[in-house]
C-alpha cells in the first residue's frame, strides 16, 4: 500500500460526488489537501470531514487564471506537489444533433483540457524531485461505448485516457507515473447537471441498482494509488462491463 503520510495533493471537483468522497479518504490516510471546484460553500463542507491539513481554492479550472490559483497555493503548503487528482468532470445526454457545438466544446475544456493543463503546471515540480503521480480520472467510457446517447461523453474520456497513455510513455524513467482511473456508473450529481438530463432521468432509475457509491470508487482509488498499472478499475463493476462491452 503506498504511503501517502505528507504528501500534497491537489484534487479537482471536490465538491461533490467522487471528489467529496475521495478528500476524507485521502485526508485519513495523511495526505495534505488542496481542494477545488466553482462552488466555495460545497467545498468547505469537504473540507470539515477532512481530518489532515486541509485548503479550499474555489475555482474553475477551465479559466487559466484559476489553474495558476490552485498550483500556487498548492506550492505554499510545501514547496512541492507530489499528486494531482483530475477528477472534476462533465457529462451529456443526447445524440450528436442534439448536444450543440458549445455543448460538445465544454464537455472537452472540462474533461481534457482542464487536465492536460493542469497537469503541465504540476509537473515541473514532480520532474524536479523526480517524483510525483497525476491520476486522472476518467470512466468506463472512455475505454467502451458503455450506453447509448453518451457519445460526446464517450469521445472526451477516450481522449483523457489516450492523454495517460501517451503521458505515461513520455514520463517513463522520470519517476512520475500516471493513473488512468475508469469508474463504473457512479450515483453522483454528474447526471442531474448534465445537458439532456431530463431526458436521462427516466433511463438512469433503470441503472440506479447498478451504479457504485461515491465513497466504494473513492475507496478503490486511494487503494489503486500504488499500481504498477496505467488503467485501473477502482470497484469490481467496470472491470465486469469492460469485458462485456470491450468490442464496442
């Protein structure tokens, strides 16, 4: 298990879901917080469940301005930055007529390039110490086209693994590794923020007993942070639908 006594990390999407669940989890296991995400209120209330060294940047990491926010006080704790948790994510429902250009255009600023970006700032810091871990997490999306409807989601998440992957072969012998995290259905606000979530309602309480909790995939990824793996499946339920869906 790997030992993350001290470590700074930087997490994104913090404020609910996933990254709600994921902070405690991390912060019980030493790690010093910075925490982000657009709502500043939400983000407080993570930050009390948050045992370790705990900073709240209310932040969008779309806006450049904002990203060097984060990275900067992030710096401040300790000198160094030695994880960074891409976590904060969008999604949409609708066929490729129904979601529009700007919809599809978000979907990646979100899902892509906040990462990508975010993950050019931090890695100065880790090349130096010649250390340093930037997970991303992604979904069983972006391995298989794993619903109908979702395929702007499914194209942004391709495009983030693909970013791992081609990451992590230029990062090899650095000592900075890369995490591809793919959850199954999470019960999170991800689908009731969506564009098109009215018309996905009716079709997510179909998948409602299917879905994994917010805390089961915050649980699997802190023990997944020790992998020798590139692609990781946090709960049982996405390594079960990728070998169903594989072809698709």
């Amino acid at each position: 298990m790997l030992d993350l006594t001290d470590k700074v990390a930087i997490l994104t999407g913090a404020s609910s879901g996933i990254g709600a669940a994921l902070a405690p989890a991390l912060s019980r296991r030493g790690v010093r917080l910075v925490l982000t995400a657009r709502r500043a209120d939400r983000l407080e209330a993570t930050a009390r469940l948050c045992p370790s060294e705990t900073v709240v940047v209310p932040a969008d990491v779309t806006v450049a301005a904002d990203r060097e926010r984060i990275v900067s006080r992030a710096l401040e704790l300790a000198g160094r930055i030695d994880l960074l948790v891409n976590n904060a994510g969008l999604g949409a429902y609708g066929t490729i007529a129904e979601i529009g250009e700007a919809e599809w255009r978000q979907l990646f600023e979100v899902n892509l390039f906040a990462p990508v970006l975010l993950t050019r700032a931090v890695l100065p810091s880790m090349l130096e110490r010649r250390d340093g871990l930037v997970v991303n997490v992604a979904s069983i999306g972006g391995l298989v086209a794993h619903s109908d409807r979702v395929t702007p989601y499914v194209a942004s998440k391709h495009a983030l693994v693909g970013f791992c992957r081609g990451l992590a072969r230029d990062l090899a012998g650095t000592g900075v590794r890369v995490l591809a995290v793919c959850p199954h259905l999470t019960d999170t606000e991800l689908f009731a923020v969506a564009p098109g979530s009215a018309e996905m309602a009716s079709v997510l309480e179909q998948y409602k007993s299917f879905m994994d909790s917010s805390e089961a995939v915050a649980s699997g990824i802190v023990e997944s942070l020790g992998s020798d793996r590139l692609v990781v499946f946090p709960t049982p339920k996405p390594a079960k639908a990728y070998e169903k869906l594989r072809d698709i």
